[in-house]
C-alpha cells in the first residue's frame, strides 16, 4: 500500500550470509548529545564528566559514554537489519576500539555473518557483525548481535544454515585499545568517587548498586530518537496498543544505558566499558517500571602492555521493581528470576 | 491586577499596519540545540546530522535544520503578537534564505500587514510578516503568518480592514539561497538513505511515510520552550483544565516538525525545506496522539542558475491515530478528513 | 546488605564541624547543558540566551544561567550530604563569584559548619558551606545550606551542638563580582525584552509574572540527573510509592529554576542572580502541579564601584496550582498560604 519509495525494510528471506550494508545517515557526535545523556541517564563517571580530568590522566577532553557510541552505531543498523525484527536477540564480541569526542562523525557498516530459518517457517535468525567508524575512517566499534526477523512470504525458501562461532569472551589481550596511555598518579581517587582500583576487586564479588530509576515514555523515546533508532515499536502506540503488550516497549539500549550509570554506585572507577561478551534482554521493560542493578565480578585481567589499567569481567544484571540487596539472577532450575530484563557481561576498565 | 511592569501581550485593537516589532531575546544556536532536536523527533537526513557529510557536498559543516530556525524565529513573536492569540491560522510566503550553523544568533522582527475585524466584533485577523536575521544582519527567514486575536474591549472601534494580497505559492526562481552551490558527485545516496534524486519524483506521486511518533506533554513543552515560545495553552494546564479542550495543546511547530522527521522514510534526499508556501493547523494535537504523514508531490522546477540541485514542492500532510495507507485528506465536500492534523504546502530541494 | 563498596550516604553522627568533603565528578558544563536548560525551564534572559548580546556589553560571550551553577554545584554534594536527608531545610549566604561559561569545568567541596541533634534523637540538621571552583580554581558559587539527615543509630551519641550565625542578607557591597564592567549604552532594552531599568523598582512592588507551566515526571527527572543528583527520593517510583506521598518528589532546584525563568515577565532586565540571601522549599511539588510565581521588590542597592549595575533585593514566591494575581505568600497568623512551595530571597542585578 505504501509508495515504492518508502523503506520498508528487510525481511528473513531478503538477507544472505556475505551481504554488506553500509547504513545510512552518518552522525556527529557533540556536546549536545552528552549533556543529553547525562539528563537521560544521570552518569558520573569523571573521565567522561569532566574535560580536565581527562586531560590529567591523557585523553585529548572527556570523551563521550562509550554506550553513546554504541547506541548511535545500532541505532544506524535498524532501517536495514531490524525495522522487521520480531526480537533483538543477543550481542557478542563487542569492543570499544578507539575513543570518541565530541566533533567526531561516526557511521557503519553491517555484515550478514549467519542466517536460520525457524522451525515455524515464518521468521529466521539473522547474525550480522557491524562497525562504526568515525570520519578517519578508525573503526570505533565492532560487535555481532542476532535477531529474529519475519519473513515477507512464509512460502520463500530456507537459505542454507549458517551458524556463526563466536567467542565465549572477548580475548582480554586485545583490551584497551581506546584507551590512551594514562598518567594514573593524575587520577584522583577522590573526585573519582571511590578509592577502590583494579586490583581491589575480586571474583565472585557481587555489588549491589542500591539507586533506581523509574522510566517515563518521554524519557525512552528521546533517548531512542537521539540515536537515531526508528524501530516503531518504541513510538507508536496507536499500533502497540493492538499488540501483544498493549504499550510501547523500551529500547533495551536504555536499560543498558541505566543500569551502567547506576554502577557508578559501587564501580566508580570502571570508567570504561571495553567489550561486551555477551548481552540479552531477557524481558521487556515498559514506563512506569523501576530499574535496579547489579553486578558480579567474573574474572579479572591484565592487559597485555598496560601498567596504568586493568580489565574486570562483571555481569551487570538489570532488575525492574525490585531492589537487589539479595541479587537476583537465576531461579532453581535455571530460569531468570522475576523482575531480571538485562543480562550484560561485561569487559570493563579500571586504573591500577 | 498584575503588576503594571508584566508583559499581558497585544489584543486585537493593539495592531495597526506598518508597526513593526523588534522581538525580545535574540537567541545563540548550539550543537545543543541540534542534539535536543534530534532527541525529541528523530531527523535522519544527512546533510544535518553530519558535518563531515555537509562539508564534502559544499557546506561549511552541517546546517541546523530548517524548522529549528523557523520555530525560534517564531517563538520570539510570541509574546508581542500571539500572548493573546485564539487561533494561529495560517502560514505562506516563507523562505529559508540562508544556512544557519550552531554559532550563529538569531534575532526577530515583524510588521503588521493586515487586520480585519472579526464579524462578531470580540476578536480580529492579524497578518504580519516575519524576518529572522543572524548576527551578520542577513535575513535568514521571512514568512507572513496570521492570527485571530482577541480584543481587550469589545467596544473599541473597528480599524479599516487591510487584507494583504498573499502569493498561492514561493516562486521558485527565488529559491535555493540558503543552499551553497553543491558538489554532487560527492552527494552519497547510500549513506543519505535513498537513492532517489529530484528527478526520480512526479507530480502526483504520493508517499505514505509509514512510521509514526506519539506524542507525551514532556516531549512538546521541552520542545517549544526550547524556542523560548511561551503561549500559555501550551504549558499551564491548571487553567486549561477550565478550558475547551481540557489540556494543554501541542504547539503546531512540533507536528510540523515530526511529521518532516517522518517523511525522511521516501524524502530522504529532500535534504532542504526551501520554503513554505502555505501552512495550515487543521485540527489540534494533544499528547497521547500518535502522528503519522504522508506527502503529494505537487510539481517540480529547475531552480535558475543551479545544475546541482532541484525543487519539489510537495504537500506533507500529519494526521493522527490513523495510518496513511489510503493517504487522507479530504472528504467528499471538501471538509478535511477525520485525523487530518496538519496541511503543509512546502518546497523542498533535492540533489539533481 | 549491599556490597561494601557501594556508597550508602553519611548518616547524621558521621558529620562533625570542620570536616571537609571533596565532592566527586568535576563536570564540564557546555552547550548541550545550556539547551537543555532552556527546554527545561524556558528562560529569556538576552545575556544568557545570546552570545552576540553578551559580547556586546562586555562579557566573553553567553555565560550560563547562574541557577545551572547553583545546580552542578549542588548535586555534586548530595552523595556525600543529604543522600539521607530527610528534609532539606534552607540556604543562606549564597554568592555568585565569577560568570561560567561553556567549556568551564566546575567542581565542589563542603565543608561542616554546624550540627545539632533533633530531639526525638532520629535524626539531626547539619549546616554546610559549599563552594564551587572552576578549572582556574577560582571560586565561582559559595553558599550555606542546611539539612536534616537521618541517624543511622538511634542511640549514638549526640555532638555538642554548634549553630552557626548566618547573615540575614548578603551585603550588597559584595555583589557583583560575577558581572564584568558592563557597556551599558549597548545594552538594548527591546531586545532584552523590556523598559524597566534598575531604578525603576521600588520596594514594596509586587509583580505577577503571570505565566506557569505544568511539570511532568520526565522533565524533572531529566533535570535533576542533569546535574547529577542522585537523590532517590526524585527517581525511584517503586520504592516512593511505600511511602509518605506515595509518588517521586520534585527536586526543589526545578521550582527555582521554573519560578527564575517565569519571572522574566516582569523582571527581564534583572539578568543576574548575584546572591540567594534565604531560600526555603516551603511545601513538596509533584508532577502534574502547575507553577506560578511573583516577586515583591524588598530592597535596592548601589554596589560599591559600580555605575553600570544596581542590586534589586527581591522575594521570589512559587506557588502551585493558583495563580498570583493576589500575591499569595502567608496566611494570617503567619503560616504560609495555601499553595506556596517556594520563598526565595535574592539579589538580582539589573543595569541601571
């Protein structure tokens, strides 16, 4: 019904291992968008808080959340890989690659790296690995995410099955990349927030973040809009209203968004987030809900050449409407427990 | 009963043609500014999102968006010419006559260009013509807007009415100006989002832009404050609440502007509202309503001296909580049809 | 139950006269932060909002609105002040020391200056003296507060308790200093908005300033973790629901912030707030309530050396859900009048 000219977007069948997009609209990133952030989010970490801070330890100014980057390089993905998708089902062997400043312009590109078709024949599982690049062409960002898209005709063919092999965690040697080398005797714990640093950490050590937030539509959707993200689901609730949830959903990037800026509470110092290993969005959120966090260190790592800073492996677990003074994950049996919407391993950085 | 020093607005009797208004607050466009606008609708075209995109096609760096400019111009005329507005009726001889670039301040003035009573002597038409000038002193907007505005007292005598004699359309020889001569070759299709040039569109053609925002209060009043706008149905809904609809009103800028943010899906490269050459509030817009928008192309013109680049004039027409597949507008005898929001007849320019 | 390296707020018996906190997160405030300010609240002042207005009576360009800095420098305190705070009591003594502008990075430090344990022994009020330094570590902001705080043990042991004697006003003599000398023959009164010069305020005026605006849950939420307040009383929902007012609670900042910017109608000239001599945040606001403000003019003052710039001693009153056109403020018998939420006290700058 809709003119040729409209973007319709991709179906299941439309997509073919070795396919690459290079997505539309490239974005410059500002300060604009930063204080947009902090309002949408409240973070404080100094390094990206303060253009003095930064300069004393070795960056150029503050550089921007690394999750801005994030967000602002899926939000370009979603006209060509999920405006059809049926569920955003997971990320792997994300890095942060290169800092970002304000004036940079990122862009990206998508490949096809995996298709199945699903039993039911009326949707399939696309893989693509995407990167942002910014205007020197340095890649910033590189991560896989799968989704769930519909078919536009249930009777096309399966394609041939290809399943990506992806890494379990991203290999901690190859950390830090976006990192300068840092004057750390300059990182003043004090305006930090916190005393603790790298080696204070230890596995198995499990931090209950303690604040909250409760979401607003407006909140969500000038967050999503930011980024440039299009997904309808997020905006329309004449539509929304007729299906399965009656509302508009959030954007899962907010709670990833959100529960990063309430870690500050407990891992100030984390002040870079490297990778993501893995990361789901295990329920929807919705206004109105309340989000907690959480998080549980892995695993900590050297980083290959690196004096100034080390990695520490969290999972950062997002609750909605109930605290997590008694961290809730898993329930007996393995599913997630009541309330958990964002299950997030992360690589992040510390000074030692 | 307010203080003498408050500012209670103009009424009908107030206005008499050839006074001319130097608007309060002249106004410092930032990369904030631009950040909060793609925050509350989602722009994607990529010559303002970009400044590496802009630079390699001829601009200095991205230019702000066009209706950025419109709604702080309009926003600083609020308080001398529409405090006391009951109906912002129509816009027409608009043009956009030059880029503007976050730096840049913006100041405001109008002259009154008609009156005429209304017939129950209680409220009366105001035309006046607009300019919008940056600090250079160069003209940056014009456009002729009219209003009814209430009188103070009904009794007062009624001005010879001056009904100004408005053109049905921008000629579009004089269009272009805020547009620098452009490098095409350098115009990337792939990342600005179509590939559709000016001459791929027909008079005739309609495009269903398919997506649509729904709209909260946070959303509209951070928006038209943003233009420092202070018309109160907008903001204070202790007193709307007295009043006909009950709530606050959305101001007809933010459709205006959604329903452009929309049409980028089957516009994409229509990168430049040029001018508008008639602009129509059909039905008001609260928050909760979602819009959507479809757009005519109503014809197509060279513009003289200019190989690069083309005009469109096209209706954008924002309807709400109703899908645009079967492209609304009118009913059989002309009434607009149900949802039907707003009737924007604009000049837009493409690459050639 | 939370980790220990989560920051739980100081608890009243933690605090003693001349302890000093170096508060966390310097900030850099830029021009996103000025946008979104402007969306937030709307304000015009012509200094704040227009570099081109500004240099031409002598500042470097725009400084930011002084209540941006009151705000940063504020919300840097709560983590370490009153993230138990049961009430926050009042301020005094607050001065503007030095005009900010984008690119300033801002930090803070408190020092304790008084405590006195309530006498139900739950809790105790701790008197603060804040100051704000930017990059050069010149103290941009200096004021008093004072809150209640929580014990954390009822039966620890009350301090000695220490009041400290604050001045009932800021002496005049010491205003100012935020003002650069001021070319007050550029300063154009039409385009700042109004006639009313500082001589022409007597004391004993009151202005209506009219205007109001309805706030909603995501632009004070937005505002608040703007400047990254993280008091949860404002954010968590879910836990505010369980308690007395059963919904999240407007941080005060925002009233002030509402009540400076409608205060231009009437006040448009005076475009600095030099001191905050008392405030009080009389009664809680929520969203959905509608602000209204006033201003009684109190006292004018020359200030020592200065020919360009007179000070208006004024009460600014924010009272919700009822306009001001009676200037609300006490009931007989002297208790505040129905609806007031806000008594501020301030040294507002005007040119003369």
């Amino acid at each position: 019904m809709s003119g040729s000219k409209t973007n319709a977007g991709h179906f299941f069948e439309d997509f073919a291992v070795g396919q690459v997009f290079e997505h539309a609209t490239p974005r410059t990133i500002t300060a604009g968008d930063v204080a947009l952030y902090t309002g949408l989010y409240g973070p404080r970490f100094a390094v990206q808080s303060s253009d003095e801070f930064a300069r004393r330890i070795g960056y150029a100014r503050a550089p921007v959340d690394d999750l801005i980057v994030f967000h602002v390089v899926f939000g370009k993905t979603v006209p060509d890989i999920s405006r059809n998708a049926i569920a955003n089902l997971g990320y792997a062997e994300c890095r942060l690659l290169a800092a970002v400043y304000p004036g940079d312009t990122l862009s990206a590109t998508s490949e096809v790296i995996g298709v199945r078709e699903s039993s039911n024949r009326a949707s399939g599982v696309v893989w693509v690995r995407t990167s942002g690049r910014n205007q020197r062409d340095e890649t910033v960002l590189e991560y896989v995410r799968w989704v769930m898209v519909r078919k536009r005709d249930n009777g096309a063919p399966a394609p041939e099955p290809v399943v990506p092999t992806l890494a379990e965690r991203v290999d901690p040697a190859t950390l830090g990349a976006a990192v300068p080398p840092l004057d750390v005797a300059n990182y003043d714990l004090e305006l930090a927030g916190q005393r603790h640093r790298w080696g204070d950490y230890a596995p198995g050590e499990k931090i209950d973040h303690v604040d909250a937030m409760t979401l607003e539509e407006a909140e969500h959707q000038i967050a999503t809009r930011l980024y440039q993200n299009t997904a309808k689901v997020h905006f329309n609730l004449h539509e929304q209203a007729q299906g399965q949830f009656k509302r508009r959903l959030v954007y899962g990037g907010v709670v990833m968004s959100l529960a990063r800026a309430l870690s500050f509470n407990g891992l100030a110092n984390a002040f870079h987030v490297a990778a993501i290993n893995a990361g789901r969005h295990v329920a929807p959120c919705f206004a109105g809900d309340t989000v907690y966090a959480w998080s549980e260190a892995l695993e900590t790592a050297e980083i290959a050449g690196r004096r100034d800073i080390g990695a520490l492996r969290a999972r950062l677990t997002a609750v909605k409407n109930r605290p997590c003074a008694d961290f809730p994950l898993r329930k007996e049996g393995g599913d997630y427990a009541e309330g958990v919407i964002l299950d997030l391993d992360l690589w992040l950085v510390l000074p030692r």
